[in-house]
C-alpha cells in the first residue's frame, strides 16, 4: 500500500520508472508512471489526471486482486477493472515503463500500456478504439483539447475534441489518408519508429519514423497541450551522443508539420482561442498570440483567447462614427472563416472605408484587390509567411493604446543604418543607393553561405569575439531595451573601452538548423562592410546557444554629424522604420521636406517596394538584377513584398 503522504513509490528493477504519487503544485496528487532517472521526472502516465487527491490518499492492491485508489476520505477515485474476474496476485513496475497486475501464472491481468493518457512509451501499442488525450495546459494534467486516436473503423487520427464540453471527438487536424479503413494498431518500437500495422501485421502508415540509438536514449512519444504529437528523445547520462542533444526532452520528429494552418474549422477557435492567432516560433512551436488592441482573457492561459481592449464601435450611433477608428496592419495574417462580406476588385483605401463605415466590421483582410470583413468572434487566426501578401486590417479605436507605429517605434531589427540614406534630398537617389548596399549585400550573402567558417575565427575582419558575460555585464543584465522584434532585441550597453564606450547589443534569439553558419556569414559581411551610413559592427558573441551583435551606438549626438528631423532612436533600423512606413501607409514621413518626392508618391512607393524586396532576409525572395531593373524602369509590376524579417523567425 502506497500513501500520499511522503512521496513514496516502486521503481522498476532499473530504476528508470517508477509508480506512486506525484504532487501537482497545490492542486493535489496523481496516482502516476514517471520517469525517474532524470531530473525532470516526466510523468508518462496517470490514474486520476481529471480528479486529484489530496494528503492521506492511498492506493492498495486489494485482497481479492484489484488495485484501488482512495481519496483522503476514503472514497473510491479510480481502480482496475479487469473483466474475467480473477484477481492479481501481484503488481510491478517493469523496465519499459508499463505497470502491470499479472496472475499467479504470470498472465497480464491489466497493465497501465492498456489505458494511455498523453503518452506512449517504446514497446507500447495503441489498439483499436484506444486514444491518447492531451493535457489541458503543459503543468495541468487534466483532459484537454486535443486526441490522437486509432478509431475502431482503422482510422488514425488526431482530433480537436470538444473542450471543454467533453472530450468527444469534434474535427480530424491530421489523418493516415491513404490507409483508410484498414489499421489494427500502431506500435512504437525501441529504435523510436511509430507506425500502424494491418490484422496481417504489415505496416500501413509511418507517424515517426526516425531511427534512434535505442540504447543511448529514453524516448516518449506524447500529445502535447498544444496539440502537436512529438517524439522525444533524452540523452542517457554516459551515454554516446554524437548530435550534442541537450541534456533536457528534444524534440526528435512531430506531426503535424504546422498545426497553426492544419487546425481550420467552422466548430472551434482553431489552433488558438478566439481574437488571437497563431505563429509558428523558432523552436517550431505553436505560441497564441493577441492582434494589437486586444490582450488575453487569462493571462495564465493564452489559449482561451483575447479580448478588444476598447470600447468597440457601437451602431447607430453618430458619436461612435468612423473618426474615432484606424487600423493596425498585419501582413500575412488571416482569420480565413468568419467573413460576412466579400468584394472583388477594390483597392486597399476602398477596403478600409467599407471596414471603418461598418460598425460590425472587426478586421478587414485585403489582397491583391479582393477585400473581405470579418466580424468577432475571430477564428482560424494564423500568422504564417506562406500568407504573402495577405494583409490583415485590424481595427482599433484611435489613441487608446499604444502598439507599434510606424513614428514611433520599430518592432523589428535587422542590419543597423543610419537613416541618412533616405534621408537626402533625393528619394530617388537615395532609394537606389539604398538598393545597391543591399545587392551588394546579397551577392555576398550568397557567395559566403557556400563557406563554411572556421570555428571561433573570423579572418580579415576585424571584430571583437565578447564572451556572454561580457556583454551581460556591459548591458547590466539587458535591461535597457532599444527595440525588439522578430529576429532579436537590442539593448544599450556600455563598454570598458574609451573609444566607444556606448554600445547596441543586438541580442538573437534562438536559431535553428542553418543558424550557425549564417549568423557567421551575416557577422562577416557586416563586419566587411565600412560605409558612412552604416552603424558599425564591432563584435558579436557566438557562445552556446547564444548569439549577440555589438554595435556602434547612434546616441542622438552621434547623428547630429549627419545633420538629420529630431530623429527617434528607433528610426536608426532604417529597413525596418522604411517597413513599417510603407506597411502602415504613412511613406510621406520618409521623404519628408523633399517636395519632388511628396508630388510623386506613387513613384516612392513603388521604390520603397523594390528596396524592401531587395533586402529580404530570405535570399530565395529577393530578385534578380535584371528584374529589378525592369520593376525600376516600371516594366513589370511590383508586387507587395513580405516582412523582410519574417524569415528570420521561421527559419
Ligand atoms: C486545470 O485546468 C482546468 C480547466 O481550466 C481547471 O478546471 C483545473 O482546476 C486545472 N487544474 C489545476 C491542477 O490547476
Ligand atoms: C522498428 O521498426 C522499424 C520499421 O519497421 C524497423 O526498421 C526496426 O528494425 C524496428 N526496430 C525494432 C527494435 O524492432
């Protein structure tokens, strides 16, 4: 008999299993499988994930052979039903993680493998009419929203279920499609390959099927929160581990590939909760997030959706009219459901003013001359580059809050310039020139992605290598924030050096894949470049997991040498000032006082256009020296180009 009082519990003969009582913070205990060599003590399976109990509970393996757990007041909570009626002799905790009742005659009477909650283990099957459900949140073990299960018609699937009704079954997200009808059940085996057999046996359908040194690796199989299946591997303590997998769960494969865009359905919020919408991060994790004007409804639980944080127009009434409104922009984001009027061949201003003059218009999505009104509840929402050119027109009541604009603030930053470029007397100029350091910038970009760096070393440039400490210290521990967005933020910092003292610390955040040799190759070329209008690179920190640029800082002093209008800090990422200027339609603030440029804004814009093209971070978007030639000369249209940055995060 097991009590949760102390904690105590049976391992497996091991050790790395074990069975007995795990605290969930204050909310009470589970009857629970754990992994118990790692730190983590992940738990794999529990008997009352809906249900918790609280000190004095106990479970028992009774004397006619059935395991029982009781509450603190001795009620019955859950316990072993097994059908033919013959009793357990005795219960174990096996090596492979599965805990079983067997018979004097060692037959398995009932075992933990039969009856998953979120996660499959190596040697576990899931049969026919089985299922695992997701937890509720990563910490809150209770049903969730999600299920991955192989229907008794043979069907593999993974469902959105009815949350927070039941958990009966609501839409499929993500199915074996050309294996209908015909699996008997989905086995994982210890090299870490899951996939659904036939009654014969043969296999139909791969989930994972990536190979892993079974031995040097625990691995779990489970259906997150989120909705996401993953397979997990972990390095055993002196084991080999020749990929440097970190000393936590990693992700080793998962389905499906992007569920912000899988989950699309007239029941449900979608992927997120209602009003919010969903990217797809670095890590390649899903993250609910808010449009600007609306915050969370539970700050603890991003999934249950945001809210309008103003007063949302009234109808009928001349007051509420539409002066009182504006947009904010958001390119390649979409609510695909929830449109109540379409119209086809209208431009962006037409689209704007139908949304404004509708007092049930909520966000108007526009591309290339179609112009759809949403009304909220918003569902579906996803934010995700394969969007192009999808602009999401979010409307908010003027003043009353303070997101990103374009006058104001950058909300991303890429390469550092001063904004003189742009700045001159000539837009037209200007923006050519400006196109030209970014060719050039291309070009390089593209013959040294073929090197691969040496490690620690950059030859025949000269920059400083700081370690992490070093610019924690000069930044005080990040802590004055100059901007941020979607491939890092940048903090002030100041140096123990006398010529430059003040520093910009572009601190990146976590890359993946390809991060390595191009954070290499962008602080080459970057460090290469010495232009007047070019802050300079003077170090960078390539240290773990952690990749830094330090930067000239541009304090207002510094600028004035260019003799620049009271110029904001923020405007010193010039692309990204360019881009949101051009995003948010207010382009006439960056030729400011040159009239030429202010008679033809059509032309700047058109300029501006191919300028952001050009200095995609994605080398694949931007075009060609001959195209671009031809968009200048106005030979080929200018099609509207993406968030440079938004490469940076997807990669
Ligand atoms: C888990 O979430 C559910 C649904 O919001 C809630 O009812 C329950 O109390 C939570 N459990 C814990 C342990 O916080
Ligand atoms: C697991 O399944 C894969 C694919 O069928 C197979 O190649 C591999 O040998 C199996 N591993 C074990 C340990 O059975």
């Amino acid at each position: 008999m097991l009590k949760a009082n102390d904690n105590p519990f049976w391992t497996s003969p091991s050790g790395d299993f074990a069975f007995g009582f795990q605290q969930v913070g204050d909310a009470g205990f589970l009857l629970a499988i754990w992994f118990n060599q790692i730190p983590e003590r992940t738990i794999v399976w529990s008997a009352n994930r809906n249900d918790l109990v609280q000190r004095g509970s106990r479970v028992q393996l009774t004397t006619d052979g059935q395991l029982i757990l009781d509450d603190q007041s001795g009620t019955q909570v859950w316990s072993t039903i097994n059908s033919g009626g013959i009793g357990a002799a005795y219960a174990a905790m096996l090596d492979t993680g599965n805990f079983v009742l067997a018979s004097q005659s060692a037959a398995n009477l009932w075992q933990s493998f039969d009856e998953p909650t979120d996660t499959m283990l190596p040697t576990q099957t899931l049969s026919q009419g089985r299922a695992l459900i997701a937890p509720y949140l990563e910490k809150n073990y209770s049903d969730g929203r999600y299920m991955f299960t192989l229907q008794i018609d043979g069907n593999l699937l993974l469902y959105t279920t009815r949350y927070p009704i039941s958990t009966s079954i609501n839409f499929a997200y993500w199915s074996t499609q050309d294996s209908l009808g015909s699996g008997d059940q989905v086995i994982f085996n210890q090299s870490g390959y899951m996939y659904l057999t036939a009654r014969n046996g043969t296999m139909i359908n791969h989930v994972f099927s990536d190979s892993v040194p079974m031995q040097d690796f625990y691995q779990r199989a489970t259906l997150d929160y989120d909705g996401v299946f993953r397979h997990y591997v972990y390095p055993k303590t002196g084991a080999s581990n020749s990929r440097n997998w970190a000393l936590a769960w990693n992700t080793f494969s998962f389905i499906p590939s992007n569920i912000c865009v899988r989950i699309e359905g007239e029941e449900g919020s979608g992927a997120c909760g209602y009003n919010s919408f969903c990217r797809l991060g670095d890590d390649q994790r899903p993250s609910c997030q808010c449009p600007p004007g609306y915050t969370f409804v539970d700050p603890n639980d991003e999934r249950k959706g945001c809210k309008q944080n103003f007063v949302s127009q009234e109808c009928g009434q001349p007051s509420q009219g539409t002066d009182g409104f504006e947009f904010e922009v958001m390119p390649n984001t979409d609510w695909p459901l929830n449109d109540y009027e379409y119209f086809s061949s209208e431009n962006e201003d037409w689209c704007r003013q139908a949304c404004l003059s509708d007092c049930y218009c909520a966000v108007a999505i526009f591309k290339n001359g179609e112009c759809w009104k949403k009304r909220i509840p918003l569902s579906n929402g996803r934010i995700d580059p394969g969007l192009g050119g999808t602009k999401a027109l979010i409307k908010v009541r003027k003043g009353n809050f303070t997101a990103g604009s374009c006058a104001k603030k950058n909300d991303r930053s890429t390469l550092i310039i001063t904004g003189s470029v742009l700045l001159g007397n000539s837009v037209f100029l200007n923006v050519i020139s400006l196109l030209g350091i970014y060719v050039f910038f291309s070009r390089m970009n593209r013959q040294k992605a073929k090197m691969i760096p040496p490690h620690n070393v950059l030859p025949d440039v000269n920059l400083v290598s700081f370690t992490y400490n070093e610019l924690e210290t000069a930044t005080g521990g990040f802590k004055e924030e100059l901007g941020s967005g979607a491939s890092g933020i940048v903090y002030k910092g100041l140096l123990d050096n006398e010529d430059t003292p003040l520093v910009a610390v572009k601190k990146l955040y976590k890359m993946v894949r390809e991060g390595e040799r191009e954070f290499r190759t962008e602080v080459k070329v970057i460090g290469r470049t010495n232009h007047k209008n070019l802050v300079q690179l003077l170090g960078f920190c390539d240290e773990g997991q952690q990749r830094l640029l330090v930067y000239e800082y541009m304090s207002n002093g510094s600028l004035k040498k260019f003799e620049l209008d009271a110029m904001e800090e923020d405007q010193i990422v010039l692309a990204d000032w360019a881009y949101d200027c051009f995003k948010e339609e207010k382009l006439d603030l960056l030729v400011l006082e040159d009239e030429e440029a202010m008679e033809d804004m059509r032309r700047v814009e058109s300029f501006v256009m191919i300028a952001i093209w050009c200095i995609q971070e994605d080398p694949s978007l931007r075009p060609g020296m001959k195209k671009v030639l031809q968009m200048l000369e106005g030979a080929v249209q200018v099609s509207i180009p993406p968030d440079p940055a938004s490469f940076i995060s997807s990669i």
